[in-house]
C-alpha cells in the first residue's frame, strides 16, 4: 500500500525482506516516485549470496565487505584530494556525527543553522566557520512546511541570506533507518541531487522497531545511513534527544546506547537559563564538543528569538545568537542578581525601566523577587562593566536601561 498524502514512500506494511526489484509491483512503485522532483532510477538492492558448502572453492563475487590490500587503501588516500573540514575544528568533510540535546534547548533551530550556513557558506552558531560549503539535505520529522518556512527565514535573515535562494532540499518525513527501501531512496536522492551534508532530525522517529538500548541493534541500523552518505562524500549529522533520567553528563546524556559510540563528533546541549519577556525568549545554552581527531570544546551560546505578533502564525519570526568566548566565560563574576538583571535587558524588544525590570524579575522563574534599591545597584555595576546602558541619561528623567549591541548584530542587518 501507497501513502496517499506522500505517494513516493512506503510505509513500513510495505517493507519485505524478501523484496526483488524485478517483482511487477517496482513499476508502479517507480510510477509514484517520479512525483517528487527528478525521477529516480529504480532502487538497487544488494543480493547478498547464498554460501554454501559447494562454494568454498570459488571466488565470492560481490563488494559488501570491501576487503582490500592495505597499500592499494594507502595509496587511495595519497592519491584523494587533502581532507577538508566542513566546520572548522569540529565536523570533518565526509565524516558522520550529531548532537544530543536537552528539551525545549532549541535542538532543530541549531540544525537548522548548520544547514543554512553549510548551504550559504557561514558560521555555525556565528562561531564556527564553514570551510567545505555546499548543497544541504534535511529530513526534519518534528516539523511542517509553515514551521521550517518561518524559521529558516529568521535564521537566514540574521546571518544576510534568502532562505528560498539557498541550494537546500528538505522533506518533513525521516527515512526508516531498517527499511532497505527507505535506504535505497536516499541513496538516489544523493545521487541525483549530491549533497555536501546530510541532516536528520530527530533521530528517535528513524528508529522505529529498533531497541534503543541495544549497542550492537542501534549500531546495525546507523550503519546503512552512514555508508549511503560515505560513499557519496557527504557529511552525515544527526540531532539526537537527552535521556529523561538525568543521569550521565556530556555525550553520556544521549537517550539510549550506540549514538555517542557511533558518533566521530558528538556534542551535547544543555540549557543553563532561561527568561521570557513578553514575545523574546532568551535562552543560554552550554555546549559541549567532543570527537575524534578534534580538541574538546565548550562553550556559552546566548539565543534570542521573538516574533513581531505572537498572537499572528504568519508574523515574522526573529532570530539572533551571542556566542561568549572562553574569556568572557572564565570571567563571568557577575552576582546572581546581575544575571537575571543581564537576562531580562537581552530579552527585552526595548529599553526597561527600572519598574518593568522588576516587573519582569518578578516573573523569571525565581522564587525571590528583587528589591528597587537591589536593582539600581547591579545596574549600576553592569553600566561600569560596559554591559547596561542608560539610553535616557539626562538628569530628572526617567532611566531606559538596555544592554549595548551584540557583537553579531551587525550580521543580522
């Protein structure tokens, strides 16, 4: 049986694992699948042969396992183009990884800001700079076409792009990662449209029918996924969820076994606060990056994100980052009370009084609201640090408090 609202998959009552591309139902499959853009050649499945005793003289002929001598390996790689990174630091071109991240952290906006700044050639998280660009595939399960639309349009107007001009291809359904057909159509999506990186988000929904806390099933079934974007040269990165027990730190957070093994680069998202003002969410995340042939890295992303009239779906969405450095991280001796001073400021659309800071404390999740006189002083302290200003400074007029440019806003003109 065909989808009827997405002709071009099958579902997972139509996986057989006996299935022959010669059967007559690979016609009227083929028939369907060339409604979504080009028209894909029919999908090659590997026939694994059957060994037996009568074979063990004679040459197996097929190229599954890849055995090959070590210098015709060696010199392969002398003769391949040097290895580039696609992120600088972080993500080797042709490699497979991903990140797992607390809920509610904003998990797709992060993939979605690699993917964007992969396609238009960039920074990731307006840090991490974008040396191999190239065009993107996303599958995004967690969202619609409305959703992917208003988001991607934020992200790319911060960073100066036209999310409708970027060499991306997007479907909101994720291949089943166990489903040699499902496998097969990515494989002919990337030969048809080859993509420098391949993302996919979440990993929970591509996972149906794998027992997850199983190392060698969850490794089994990442491995064919990987090899479709191997063998092509495209990067894989995947966006994965942190377990609900609370248990482990860093990549040991991932729901499940097998993905940080797996991984060549994991990170991990944890949320260290958060403030709503009004339509601003303000959110500060800690990530930690960790991988082979890459040095640990970790660091403060400070995210900001509103809408012009939350009340309206289609009013536009805003998107901006505040990536601290090491420095600025180490140096981070502001009181408690300043924090949530600085948090309420970043949240803001507008300058605050002192009255509507302390509206605004009163409302940030914390059990102590905080005194006029409490709030004038870290005020105070953080104009002399150079992180509030008064816009309002004259004498007998009321103080407007609002914290200077960040320094990427420049980029979000």
């Amino acid at each position: 049986m065909i989808d009827e609202d997405h002709p071009w998959w099958w579902t997972d009552d139509d996986y057989d694992p006996g299935y022959d591309p010669a059967d007559d139902h690979i016609d009227a499959w083929a028939d369907q699948h060339k409604a979504y853009n080009a028209p894909p050649s029919k999908p090659a499945l590997a026939a694994v042969p059957e060994v037996t005793d009568e074979d063990d003289d004679k040459p197996v002929e097929h190229n599954l396992l890849r055995i090959e001598p070590v210098a015709e390996m060696v010199a392969r790689v002398d003769a391949a183009p040097p290895r580039q990174w696609l992120v600088r630091g972080i993500i080797i071109s042709g490699t497979y990884g991903g990140f797992a991240a607390e809920d509610t952290s904003g998990k797709s906006l992060a993939a979605l800001d690699l993917g964007i700044n992969v396609a238009a050639g960039g920074k990731w998280l307006d840090t991490f700079e974008v040396d191999d660009p190239g065009p993107v595939l996303m599958f995004l399960g967690e969202g619609d076409d409305h959703e992917t639309t208003r988001r991607g349009r934020a992200i790319s107007q911060f960073y100066g792009h036209n999310f409708e001009d970027l060499p991306i291809r997007v479907s909101h359904r994720v291949p089943k990662l166990t489903n040699e057909i499902h496998i097969a159509y990515v494989r002919e999506e990337i030969a048809a449209h080859p993509p420098r990186l391949v993302i996919l988000d979440p990993l929970y929904l591509a996972m149906t029918g794998v027992k997850t806390s199983d190392l060698a099933e969850v490794g089994g079934a990442l491995a064919p996924i990987q090899h479709a974007c191997q063998d092509a040269g495209a990067t894989l990165w995947i966006a994965h969820h942190w377990n609900k027990t609370g248990m482990g730190t860093g990549r040991s957070r991932s729901t499940g076994a097998g993905f940080p093994e797996w991984a060549r680069v994991v990170g991990s998202v944890n949320v260290a606060a958060r403030v709503s003002i009004g339509a601003a969410s303000l959110v500060t995340l800690e990530w930690e990056i960790v991988g082979n042939s890459i040095a640990d890295t970790r660091l403060k992303i400070r995210r900001k994100v509103w809408a012009d009239d939350p009340a309206d779906l289609a009013s536009p969405l805003h998107y901006e980052l505040h990536a601290a450095t090491e420095d600025e991280a180490d140096q981070d001796d502001r009181s408690p009370a300043q924090r949530r001073i600085l948090a309420v400021l970043c949240a803001a659309l507008g300058p605050l009084t002192v009255r509507e800071i302390g509206d605004a404390l009163a409302e940030d999740g914390h059990d102590m609201p905080l005194k006029r006189r409490t709030i004038q002083d870290c005020l105070k302290s953080l104009a002399e640090f150079g992180e509030a200003v008064d816009d309002n400074p004259e004498k007998g007029h009321t103080a407007h408090w609002s914290i200077p440019p960040a320094p990427s806003s420049e980029s979000a003109a």
